[in-house]
C-alpha cells in the first residue's frame, strides 16, 4: 500500500521462477483456480489455438513472458555459459552446453502465467558482462527474439519463440516454435537447440510439465545430443516426474558417447558408455535455486517498452489482489493495442521490429536477426 507522499515505483520487478518458488504462483491467484480454469474454457473447442485468449489478471503472476524468457538466461546461480566456453575440449564444452540447456527449464505453478507480451514490447537486464535484450517482434501469431552477447566470454545468445498454445480437452500443449542459437565465438562453435512442449494438465491430477524432444547439435565439433523430456500421463511417479532420458552421441558414426538419465528439477548424470563411468554434470538444486530478484540500477534510463513499466500497475495490483484494478489496468493496455492496431491499418502501414530483422519460412519457421552485433549494458541488474 502506498501512503500519502510516497509514489508508486514505475517498475515493478518480482523473484524469478526457481525451485523455491515454484509454489509462489499460488500467493498471486484467486482461490477456486481450476474451476475458474474450467469456466474459461467451457466455450473453446479441442485442438483450438489459445494465443488470442486474453486472460483475467487472477490468471496471472506478475510478470511477462519476455521476462520469463530472459530471466532462463540471466537468473541462475552459478554462471553456466561461461563454463560452455571455458571447457579446453570439444566433448566437454559439448557436455557443458547440454548442461546449460537444461537449466533454461523452470518450473511453473499450475493455473497462472504470464502476460503476453504487447507489440514492441522489450526487456533489457544485466548479469555481469553478459547482456540480455528481448523484443516482442509479433503479436499475432506471437513472436520473442533474444540477443544476449559477453564480450568478456566471446558468448552470443539467439533466440527466436513462437509459442502455440492448444486445448486439448484434459490438457493444453504449447508447442515453442523456433530456434536457440548459442555461439561460442573464441572456439567458432554454434550450437542449435528447440524447446520442449510446455503441458498443462488439468485432470487426473492438475500440474505443468515440459515434455517433448529435444535436439542439440554442433556441426564444427561433430557431436549431438537427443534429450527426451518426460512427466506423469496418469498416476504421480516420483521417477518418471520431470525426467530425461538422452544421448550424446557423433555425428559421423551415429555411435553413442555417453547415456544421460535424471529429472530436470533435480540430478542429471551422463554415463560414459566405454567404461560406465557416471558424472553429475546438472544440479538443480546449486543453479536455480536461491535466485535473486533484479533490480533497477538506472531507472532514468529504462525504457517505456521495458516490461518492468507495461505491466507496473497490473503486477502492484495483482500482488495486493487487487482484482478489479488489475483487470482495469489491463483491459486499458490492451485496448490502447487495439487502437494503434487501427490507425496502423487506416494507413495501411505494417509494425516494423526496432531491433531485430524477422523472416517466417514454411522449411524454416521464424527466424530474428539483431540489428545490432552486440547488447549494450542494461539499467536493469540481477546479481547473483
């Protein structure tokens, strides 16, 4: 609550998605979220595409998916793509991005999300020497690019979601279109890597799940890695829970290197095949856990598109469940949308990304090209 003579901070920022946190998402909610769930979605048919649904705030945690998208990047506890970079093999900074990929997986609470993020919408956050800039380039259908560049580690981040969401009756998928590029500039390696499918179940038991495949390919070192996300379909099994099953294997011989096995919000080991040798090589537990929330360094210098300042009066008011005044506050944003949406098609004048270049092909999706070869330092922090 505000009292008299204090202002309202322009940005608000909460912790990011973790381990801890993972059951926070319920602080933010109404109660009675899975009939409400249910309600909302009486009228939609099976296979139908969600992305234009808009949600009541007491669906929502505070934030926007762009930050959500970012904070898988630059929210973690021990710096991950440095060691991408700093391994003196090929096979171990291999390793070391699987690794990584891994811990962009964060968990969500069942019956909330994130706001979708409005046109030109941006957000620009700081780790370090590592900087991270996301841009909505796409509203309908949506689309989120990432540039993240550390010119101290020679690392270059590329991103581009497309996010589908369908109902399927007990369930919605949303299938992240698009690809991640991760380039490890000093060693001339890019890696290429999707997204699993994120899961929402509703019956027998209600929870969120990443499933699906995943492949991971470097073609200046000649290896590859097949991750296959799992989760419960029926009955709740600890060992089936968030698991992975995969392979690292050579490109040429197809012959498999090492066996990977564990569950994603926990242990992952790879097992050496030659000599069965086993290695924690992703601990849950010491990456995204205990995460910090950003702050504002500089907040003269933040942007009016900067997530943080969209949503501000929608996330106070859904932090002090405040409902009605966050479904005012948001209904006001996305009719100010709809407005700029008309006067674009009144002049017959297409949104044009500020900063990056977007192309769509049916044999390659969506593909965002920064603008710019690197991401300046953001007004906006995360120390872990």
């Amino acid at each position: 609550m505000v009292t008299e003579g204090e202002f309202e901070p322009k940005h608000v920022l909460t912790a990011p998605l973790s381990l801890e946190g993972e059951k926070s998402g319920f602080s933010y909610r109404a109660p009675n979220i899975l009939q409400r769930i249910l309600s909302l979605l009486n009228s939609v048919r099976p296979g139908s595409d969600l992305t234009r649904i808009q949600l009541p705030p007491l669906f929502n945690i505070p934030k926007s998916q762009l930050q959500c998208y970012g904070e898988s990047v630059y929210c973690i506890s021990s710096d991950m793509l440095s060691k991408c970079n700093n391994e003196k093999s090929s096979l171990n900074r291999f390793i070391s991005v699987v690794a990584w990929s891994i811990s962009t997986l964060r968990p969500l609470a069942f019956g909330v999300a994130p706001y979708n993020p409005i046109l030109g919408e941006t957000h620009h956050v700081s780790r370090g020497s590592l900087n991270v800039f996301l841009e909505q380039v796409s509203h309908h259908p949506p689309v989120t690019a990432l540039h993240a560049t550390d010119e101290t580690e020679n690392i270059e981040l590329l991103w581009c979601h497309s996010p589908v969401a369908r109902f399927h009756g007990s369930r919605i998928e949303t299938e992240v279109h698009g690809k991640r590029i991760l380039k490890l500039i000093e060693k001339n390696e890019t890696y290429t890597m999707n997204s699993p499918k994120l899961v929402i179940k509703f019956l027998p038991v209600p929870g969120v799940d990443w499933l699906g495949n995943v492949k991971i390919q470097c073609h200046e070192n000649g290896f590859e890695a097949e991750l296959c996300y799992r989760g419960v379909t029926f009955l709740p099994r600890a060992s089936v829970h968030r698991s992975i099953k995969g392979k690292i294997f050579s490109s040429s011989s197809l012959e498999t290197i090492y066996e990977i096995d564990g569950h994603w919000d926990r242990i992952v080991s790879i097992k050496d095949v030659s000599n069965g040798k086993t290695t924690v090589i992703y601990n849950a537990s010491e990456v995204i856990s205990r995460l910090k929330t950003p702050i504002v360094k500089d907040a003269e210098t933040v942007w009016p598109s900067e997530s943080t300042a969209v949503w501000a009066e929608v996330s106070r008011n859904i932090i002090q469940k405040s409902w009605e005044k966050a479904r005012d506050a948001k209904t006001g944003i996305e009719e100010r949308q709809r407005e700029l949406a008309r006067e674009r098609r009144s002049v017959h004048e297409d949104w044009v990304p500020k900063h990056f270049t977007v192309s769509y092909s049916k044999e390659n999706g969506w593909d965002c090209l920064p603008k710019h070869k690197f991401v300046t330092p953001a007004p906006i922090i995360y120390t872990p």
